[in-house]
C-alpha cells in the first residue's frame, strides 16, 4: 500500500476524484474534529459493511502515532480491498499546513467534549473517549478465507496412522 501525501491528499479532494476518506478513530474522535469531506464509522465491522472492495479509500489518524492506520490498511488488504493508501501524518499534519478541518471541537481549539459529555459517561454508539472502538487491530473479524491454525488438540494425522 501506497502513503499519500498531504499536497497529494488536498489535490484529490478538490478535484472531487471519487474516493472514500475514512478516518480510523472511534466515533467521539471523528465528531470531534476530522477532515472536511471525510467519513467515520463506529467499528472495522461497519466500515466493512459500507465500503465496496473497489472503492479507492484512504486512511487517517489523529497523527502518525497512532497505529490505526496500519492496523486498517493491513485489515481491509486482508479482506480483499485493492485500492488503499494511507495519509500517515493524519489529522495533525493537515492542521499544520492550515488546511480546514470540521468538527464539534474546531472553534477556537476548545477542548471540550463533544456533546457535554463527562468523563464517566459511555460515548454514543458503544464508543468512549478512552477507546478506538477496534480500529487499533483488535475490532477487525477475520477475513473470509483465513484458514484455521490446527490447535494443540487439533494436530494433523500422522502419515503411519493412515497406512
């Protein structure tokens, strides 16, 4: 898989080409700022429902630390999609540049939750601010042809067994 560039990520979208931004964050981190014109799904699970395995999709994170991005692109190869690219720098470098962003959280740079939410309090749609709702690598199903691994209780048959 290919990396895009922020230059490259900008020309895209002003030039409308049909593709699919998704930013890999649980759902109170997209409400919270995100990249006009990108979309958010609560899980991996819903995002595999949505995207078709031709789209041309392209993912994000809140910065380059986090390994969402991988975790999703190596998931989504994994699950027969051909055309993805990953915008390693994210959220953070395209606010660097000073390129628009939207969001609950963008006026002003306020840090407050979206929504008035406390702390304590359960995110919609099973999210919380703590977590990523799987997109980190632990939230993506198997894929569909992934083959079994034999457990310990489950070793192949011995060839002098057979005879």
């Amino acid at each position: 898989m290919q990396p895009i560039t922020t230059e490259e990520l900008k020309a895209s979208l002003e030039a409308n080409n049909d593709l699919k931004l998704l930013m890999v964050a649980g759902p109170w981190e997209f409400r919270a700022r995100h990249i006009p014109g990108s979309v958010g799904y609560p899980s991996p699970r819903a995002a595999l429902r949505e995207l078709a395995r031709d789209d041309q999709i392209i993912l994000y994170a809140n910065n380059h630390y986090r390994s969402n991005t991988s975790a999703a692109a190596a998931a989504l190869a994994a699950h027969g999609y051909r055309n993805v690219r990953t915008y390693p720098g994210g959220l953070a470098d395209w606010q660097a540049v000073g390129y628009p962003v939207e969001g609950n959280n963008v006026a002003g740079g306020s840090r407050r939750r979206p929504f008035g939410r406390r702390r304590h309090r359960r995110d919609l749609q099973g999210g919380c601010r703590h977590c990523d709702n799987g997109w980190s690598g632990y939230g993506w199903p198997l894929p569909p042809a992934a083959t079994a691994v034999p457990t310990r209780h489950q070793q192949p048959a011995h060839p002098k067994a057979a005879a």
